[in-house]
C-alpha cells in the first residue's frame, strides 16, 4: 500500500510539471497540443509502450500536416516521466484557428486508430483550458460503458486491463513491423529490376540502346513487365513471413504465385517472356529474405543459403531427370548437356552459389553509398558484377539457343573483358551475330542486387 502511494505521489508529481509546461506555453499566447497515452497502474511506461507511442506520434504528425494543423516543430517538448510517454508542442497562432475544428479532427484521429481507446490528443487554448467535446471514451476493456464510469465504479482490475493492453500493443507493433519490412524488401526487388535493365551495352541482352540479341522485345517491354510483376512481390513475402511448414514442401506454394505473376507478365508483354527466371528465382528469394527476417530478427548469408537450398531439395532429380519427352527449354536442355544443363534449377539447389562466388562480394565492396550518385562509376561497377556472372555461369539460355562450345567461349571471354575493353567488344559482337542472349546471369545479377540493397539498406527491422 505504501508503494502503490509512493508512485501515485511520483505520477502525480509528473502531472503537476506537465500543467506548468501547458502554462508556460498558454501564458506565452499560445494554443497548445499534447499526446498522452491512458495506461492504468504503474509503471506507467516500458519499451513496448514507448514503441507504441513513437509509432502514433509518427502517424499523428502526418496526420495534422494533411490536415493543415500547424505546429511549432522546433519547439516540441517529447519526455517520459513518471505518468508515461508525453509529447506537447505549440500550435501556430491563426486568426482563423478554429480551437473546436482542431479537437474534432484529433478526436476522429484517435477514433479510426486500432488502439484508439489508449491514445489521448489533447488540446488546450491560450487560457491553459482543454477544449473539450463534451464526448465521451469508451472504456479500454469492456467497450460497453464510458471509460470513467468503468474506472469510478472499479469495473476492471489494474492487472486485467494491463495484460489486454500489452497483448494488443505487441500485435498492433508486430504487424506494423511486418508490414514496414515488406514494403522495403518490395522496394528492393522492384528496384533490382529497374537497375539490371538500365544497365548501358550489355552483351546480347536488352537495354536501352538496342535490343541485344532479341527481335521480340525492347527496353519498354521489361518496364511493362517489371510493372506487372511488382504487385506478386509482396504475396511472395506475405508467404515467407508467415509460413511454418517444412521448406522442401513450399515450392508449390511459391510456384503457385508465381505462375500468376507469370500470366500478368505475358499479357503485360503481350506473350513475351522477359521475366520467367527471375519469377521463379525471386519467389524463392523473396520467400526466403521474409522468412530468415520475421524469425531472425535480421538477414544472414548463410541462412539464405540454407533456406534456399532447404527449399530446393533434389529439384533437378524431380523436375528434369523424370521427364521423358522434353519440351520445355530447361529439360531439352538437361537432357543434352546433363547438370551443366541443370539452369536455374541447379543454381537454387546449390542455394543460388554462382553470385555468392562472384557479384555478391564484388557488390559489398564496390557498391557503397557514394556510387550511386555517380551513374557513370554505377553503370561500371553493375556491368563488371555481370561479367563477373557470365564467367563461371552455366547459362540454359545459352546452351538453349547455341551449344557447349559458345558457352564456353563466353565465360572465357567474359573473365577478359573484366580488365580488357578490346574482349568485351568481341564479346558484344559474338553475342549479337549469334544470337546469344546471357539471360540467365541477367536473371542472377537481379537476384544479387536484390540480396546487396538488403544486406546494405534495410534499417527497420
Ligand atoms: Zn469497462
């Protein structure tokens, strides 16, 4: 009892500072605003609670500058005292400043809010007197009287309505967490196709400037496509993220997206595969990427390796040595040239080693913050990551289109190219008048810029 009377002194002394800085700033001539948070008990604040306070004080600033709410920003008081979280500032003086018009439109923000029973805007004029409504709160717990009535008549014990609002808090801050990193690692993938096909002078593939080795498409085409697919992007996290089951059985899952993002593509394209690998290559990666995270906490190397070759389990044994009549490329493909045949399929069963091995850490030491203002520098560094790819890639599209011989001249001509101009004009040339298109290590040069934007520029999570 002598405890419980020594915070209530603490809390109240708290309360008493926070009237003197409403004061100060009503004397000054000022209409004020504050945020509060309505936590019974004590402590009256802890890390959840301020998570939780940070996350509505964000949404409530957007909020009062869209609706043309005016604040002193550089005169914001944000503590936590004894009585909790507390943010006060001063409102803009207007001579139309409309004090109810103000109090209506918090109140419709506290209202809309999922946790809006918690969430207390106050607004006080320039007599330090709070504006008030004349409405009502609900109660926290029950919802069924008004917050005082349930508090005068003790309807609900401290202990209850804390446990209830704990339990709300975390789920409230897990879904906003789930939602931020997803938006970002969207980002990122949308973001990775954008750079790969903006890459100036590949060899045999599509840019800006021509078309490489193809007829059927051009740099508009990937735009329409990459557009297409963007939206599948966040069912792949989705999935990652909330997916417990055993990883050898996820492929049809992921498959199953992905051959909706593939119809979207094709109309989007009008019936042009551009984007097929990096479909199937993506939906791995982006399963994979959401799922090490939501479990993790944060993304490591080798965790995706494992995951993706968890997920990738016998793939080739399955999916190319069973069949008997081959018609799709990848299997007309591993029938002639065995498992340097194997494409993508092989790649993702060694959980995607071919840019482990060559862009990934050439990209973590190249490509630092400074590049990326710099497009000349930029368009070097992501054409070297390429090559770096084509040398040692066992690119199917190239066995598809030519044979063993012109995939070996092209990682050997590659490797040149790294430091010699006069082989990399060879290279571009042998490509366009053979047709030849490295595809598939455009495709893997995706997945490596998506992997490196999330190592390097995820913060949220
Ligand atoms: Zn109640």
């Amino acid at each position: 009892m002598k405890q419980d009377q020594y915070h209530l002194s603490k809390v109240l002394n708290a309360r008493e500072n926070r009237f003197q800085l409403r004061n100060t700033i009503a004397k000054s001539g000022f209409n004020s605003l504050s945020l509060t948070l309505n936590i019974p008990g004590y402590p009256k604040s802890n890390e959840l609670l301020s998570n939780l306070f940070t996350q509505i004080l964000d949404d409530l600033l957007i909020y009062l500058q869209a609706n043309r709410i005016v604040i002193e920003n550089k005169k914001e008081i944000l503590r936590v005292d004894e009585a909790g979280d507390f943010y006060l500032v001063k409102l803009k003086q207007n001579k139309q400043t409309d004090l109810q018009k103000i109090k209506q439109l918090t109140e419709y923000f506290e209202e809309k809010h999922k946790l809006s029973r918690l969430i207390d805007v106050d607004i006080f004029n320039k007599y330090g007197t709070p504006v008030s409504s004349g409405k009502e709160k609900p109660c926290y717990f029950c919802g069924e009287f008004s917050a005082v009535s349930c508090m005068r008549n003790k309807r609900h014990s401290h202990t209850e309505i804390r446990a209830k609002i704990f339990k709300e808090t975390s789920l409230f801050l897990k879904k906003i967490s789930k939602e931020k990193l997803i938006r970002n690692i969207c980002d990122f993938a949308q973001r990775a196709l954008l750079y790969e096909i903006s890459i100036s002078n590949k060899p045999g593939l599509v840019c800006f400037e021509g078309s490489g080795a193809h007829t059927d498409m051009n740099f508009f085409t990937f735009l329409n496509s990459t557009s297409a697919l963007t939206p599948y992007f966040k069912e792949f996290c989705e999935l990652g993220y909330m997916y417990q089951g055993e990883l050898n059985k996820v492929l049809p899952k992921i498959r199953e997206i992905g051959l909706r993002a593939e119809k979207t593509m094709l109309l989007a394209t009008k019936q042009v595969n551009t984007h097929k690998g990096v479909v199937f290559l993506f939906g791995i990666s982006l399963f994979s990427i959401t799922k090490i995270i939501s479990e993790n906490g944060s993304f490591s190397d080798s965790e995706f390796q494992k995951t993706v070759k968890k997920i990738g389990k016998d793939l080739v044994k399955n999916e190319l040595q069973h069949t008997n009549d081959s018609k799709t490329h990848g299997e007309k493909v591993f029938h002639t040239y065995g498992k340097k045949g194997a494409g993508i399929r092989f790649e993702i069963e060694r959980g995607l080693s071919t840019i482990f091995q060559t862009s990934l850490p050439y990209f973590s030491d190249q490509l630092k913050p400074e590049i990326y203002v710099n497009q000349t520098k930029l368009q070097q560094i992501l054409l070297q990551g390429l090559l770096k790819i084509m040398s040692i890639n066992n690119d199917s599209n190239i066995l598809y289109r030519g044979d063993l011989e012109m995939l070996n001249y092209i990682q050997k001509t590659a490797k040149i190219s790294l430091t010699d101009p006069k082989a990399y004009k060879q290279l571009k040339n042998y490509c366009t008048n053979n047709n030849i298109s490295p595809g598939g290590s455009a495709d893997l040069l995706a997945v490596s810029l998506l992997l490196h934007f999330t190592k390097t520029e995820n913060h949220e999570f």
